[in-house]
C-alpha cells in the first residue's frame, strides 16, 4: 500500500484522469473530493462489499427458484395508447432516466 501526505486543498493523481482532493479535515475524519470519467464507478469500501455481496447471491438464483407468472413487463412504449404516458414532450429534454447530476454525486 501506498502512504501519501496530504493537506488540505492537495490532489492525488490516479492515472491520468482520476483525482483525489482533500477538501477537509475535521478531527479524525478527512472529506475527499473524487473527480473520474463516468465509466468508473466510485463507492465507499462498505457500500462496495455490500454491492459485490449482492451481485455474488444474484448470480447464484436458479431460474427454478424465480417465479414462474408474474406481472408483465412492459417494453419501452408498449401499451398506454390513450397518449396519457409520458413521451418526448413529457421528458423535457431529459433522457429516459430523467434528469442526471452532471457532478459524480457517488456514494
């Protein structure tokens, strides 16, 4: 493991493009600011080990142990006829998820 000092308003460079600030310091709890390309993902430690643990226990679902009738699922722009859904005008410049933090905002 690397050990580096740093102070406040310092940066370490990963790679070329991922950028760790120190933004605060307060007793013993340091705030770091994480700048990287939207391709990667940033998580705290805990938040991925939870993440990883899911994916593992999602992985290991047999397809007999998934309910065999469920409600249906509905493809984007199927059903909804009546024109009451929400469609281009109703995005308002917005993707198909909806407005998107341009800032990382990771956990």
């Amino acid at each position: 493991m690397l050990v580096l000092s740093r102070q406040r308003d310092e940066t370490i460079m990963i790679g070329d493009d991922i950028e760790i600030t120190i933004v605060d310091i307060r007793g013993d709890k340091v705030r770091l600011g994480i700048t990287a390309p939207s391709h990667v993902p940033v998580h705290r430690k805990e938040v991925y080990d939870a993440i990883q643990r899911e994916n593992r226990a999602a992985a290991n679902i047999k397809p007999e142990d998934l309910p065999s009738e469920g409600p249906a699922v509905k493809r984007r722009g199927e059903g909804n006829s009546e024109g009451r859904g929400r469609g281009a005008e109703g995005n308002r410049g917005r993707g198909p998820e909806g407005p998107r933090d341009p800032g990382r905002g990771g956990t």
